[in-house]
C-alpha cells in the first residue's frame, strides 16, 4: 500500500459530451488550478467548440472523440446511429481509462450512460453529476435506478435540483452537493468605457447582459422581448441597450439566426446576439455590463456559473427561477428572480433597475459579497476531492493505491 509522499495523485477523467465551454469545462480549469492532488484529463466531442482549445490553453490534458449523445427530445434524434455506435463509444472510453490508469471516472448528465458504464467495465469509481433539470420527467424516472447503481457518489448543483431527480436522496451517504466556481476575474475599471466602444455601446447608455451557450432552453428570445417593450415606455423612453453573447452549439445555428433577427426587428441592431468578439472575454462583457439576465426556461439550469460570475463582478442579476438558483439569489437583495415565460415580471424588474443606479449599485455590491464566499474556488475543490475520495473507498482499487491523499490548495 502507497503512504505518505509515495502515494500519486488521483487520477480522473472528466467526460463532457459538448465542445461548446460551458460549466463542466470551467470545472476542470478550476480542478486543475486548485487541486494539486488531482491528475484530470478531459475527454469532449470532435464537434466545433470553443471548450478544447481552452482547456489545453491552460494545460488540462484534452482528449476529442466522436462522442454521441442523446437527446432530451425526440425530435430529430437519430436513434439508429446512436445505438449503432454506442458500444464502440464504451469501449474507447474503456481504452482511455486504461491508457491513463484512471481512478475515478467524472460524468456529467443523466443521460449520458457511457462513461459510468465504461468505469464500471473497468473498476473504476464514478461520480455522477447532475447540473441541469433538461431531461423530461419521465426520462428521470426511467434512467435514476441506473444512476443509482453505476455510481459512487452524486453530485448536484443544489439541494432543490436533487428533489427534482427522483431516487438521488435514496442513500444520503452518496449525495454531494455543490457550487459552481467563479474563476473569472474583474478587469480593471479604466477599460471599461474601450470594451464598451467595442461593443457598439454609448457611454450613456445601460447595458443588459445575457452569456450562455446559444440555444432555445436559455430562452433569450424573452429577453428581447421584455427589454423591446421598454422603447415605448414613457418613464424609460431611452432604449437600453442589449448584448447576448455566447457559443453556437452545434445544430443550434438556425435558432441563434432566428434570435439574431428577432433583435434587429425590435431595434436592437446588427451587433445584439453574436457569438464572442475576438478580444472579448465573460469578464470583459460583464465589467461593461449594467445588468445581467438570465431567462433560462424550466427544464434547463442547475446553478449556472456565469450567474455567479455576473454576482462576483458586482452586476445585480434578474433571473427565471429555474433550477437552485433560489439558494444563491436573495429576491430583491442579491438580485431578483422571476417565474419563467413572465415577460411582463421581467420587465417590471429589469425597468427597476435600469431607472435606478443607486439601487443597481447596492444590489450589485451585495450579490459580490455573497458569490465571492459561496463560489470560491477553494470551497469548490474541498467538495470535489471530498467526493473523489468518497467514491475511491468504495471501490477496491482505492483502498490499495491512495492511503494518502494531497491536500488542496
């Protein structure tokens, strides 16, 4: 049995079946930062996407591969082609585990069966996470007693997303749940009004926000709704102004067409909804930003991770209940939250803020103090190497290799 200095790091494979960044990436560049005693590579699709060239930019081993994966509609599912290649799938994940001599196999979604079942193929521990509420209610029924016996430990983003998986309480013991890091940091202020010049925004000008990967579950087409509707406004006469910036995941390219045209034609002009700027980076947007708006629809989020960041960078954020974010939002203290599809809410609270800078000021500064605790890096890797080293003791590779275990930084 290894001891002390002797002991190597644990080993994981962190499988993330989108290309396009988004929180499970922003995981592992926090895993790798903070967790010295934690050895990742991160396997993604060989789609488009920004989320591997990111990852390896910051030294976090990245392996592509055709990764399918199913999805939570029907429609347009191509079934035949996924179960054709979902053995052959397995077995390179299979392949991979051995090549790196894995420990504890990372997966992320309930639908995504492939890799607990290539970690369990190979002995390995598995960590399932559940970040989001996308799968429909009768496909969690159906899939919840497989998680439950492939993996050693469940993570969810939030007690209020555990509810929502039937079967995740079933052995408390197993249960983790967690906070996504912020890792961005605050630009300084002095580039505030070039980044603002760059985004075609006057300096008079108060500018909503909206960051997330461009699809129809973050319902941004509300959005642009709401804020159209303050054009006509006789106490907000002046238009303010809208950036939504995000990947186009792929096969979502008509949808962000679609939206980009919904913003022209309520007057919002050519550089509303794009995917980022060269240059143009989450925590450049949210230092010129005024307000930040998530409007995520019901079956979508867990806590999403730009909303921490918006909290951290000072922003007061209105946002669709959906998912935990009731456990990071104070209503009407650290931002305000509004039922989804109630545009009109939407807009009384985004036309709140926007007519009072005195009242953005303070919900912003009380949204940072919360985020900065709640979201730290270093509580994020304390949660995660508790969840490895639980799943490890579990397992009989575990209890022989890692006696010892390095602290986090």
């Amino acid at each position: 049995m290894r001891t002390g200095q002797d002991a190597r790091p644990i080993r994981v494979l962190s499988v993330i079946h989108s290309a396009a960044f988004g929180g499970p990436h922003n995981q592992a560049l926090a895993i790798a930062r903070t967790m010295p005693g934690v050895e990742l590579a991160v396997v993604t699709p060989n789609e488009s996407g920004d989320a591997p060239s990111r990852l390896s930019n910051a030294g976090v081993r990245v392996v592509t591969l055709d990764l399918r994966r199913p999805r939570a509609s029907l429609r347009n599912q191509p079934l035949g082609d996924l179960l054709r290649r979902y053995p052959a799938q397995v077995l390179s994940l299979v392949e991979l585990i051995r090549r790196y001599e894995i420990d504890v196999v990372e997966a992320h979604g309930l639908m995504n069966l492939d890799a607990p079942v290539a970690a369990k193929l190979s002995g390995r521990a598995v960590v399932w996470q559940l970040i989001d509420t996308r799968p429909p209610r009768v496909l969690r029924y159906l899939l919840m007693p497989a998680l439950v016996a492939l993996s050693d430990v469940v993570m969810t983003t939030g007690l209020a997303l555990a509810e929502t998986y039937p079967g995740a309480r079933f052995r408390p013991g197993r249960l983790r749940t967690f906070v996504p890091p912020v890792l961005t940091r605050c630009s300084d202020r002095s580039e505030r009004p070039a980044i603002r010049a760059m985004l075609g925004v006057d300096p008079g000008d108060v500018l909503v926000a909206a960051i997330g990967n461009i699809n129809p579950q973050k319902g941004f087409g509300d959005l642009i709704e709401a804020l159209a509707w303050q054009a006509t406004s006789k106490e907000l006469p002046k238009r303010p102004a809208l950036r939504i910036r995000g990947s186009i995941q792929a096969g979502h390219g008509s949808h962000a067409a679609n939206l980009a045209e919904l913003a022209r034609r309520r007057g919002f002009g050519d550089l509303a909804v794009k995917e980022f700027e060269p240059g143009l980076s989450v925590d450049k947007l949210l230092l010129a930003a005024d307000i930040f708006a998530l409007t995520s629809q019901p079956r979508s989020e867990g806590i999403p991770t730009v909303v921490l960041e918006a909290m951290a960078a000072g922003l007061p954020v209105v946002a669709n209940d959906v998912g935990a974010l009731r456990e990071i939002i104070q209503d009407a203290k650290t931002g305000y939250l509004v039922q989804p599809g109630d545009v009109r809410t939407l807009r009384q609270r985004l036309a709140t803020l926007i007519s009072d800078p005195k009242l953005r000021a303070a919900i912003g500064d009380a949204a940072s103090v919360d985020a900065l605790v709640v979201a730290s890096p270093k509580t994020f890797a304390s949660a995660m190497l508790d969840a490895y080293t639980t799943a490890l003791a579990s397992t009989k590779r575990g209890r022989i290799t890692h006696s010892h275990i390095p602290e986090t930084q």
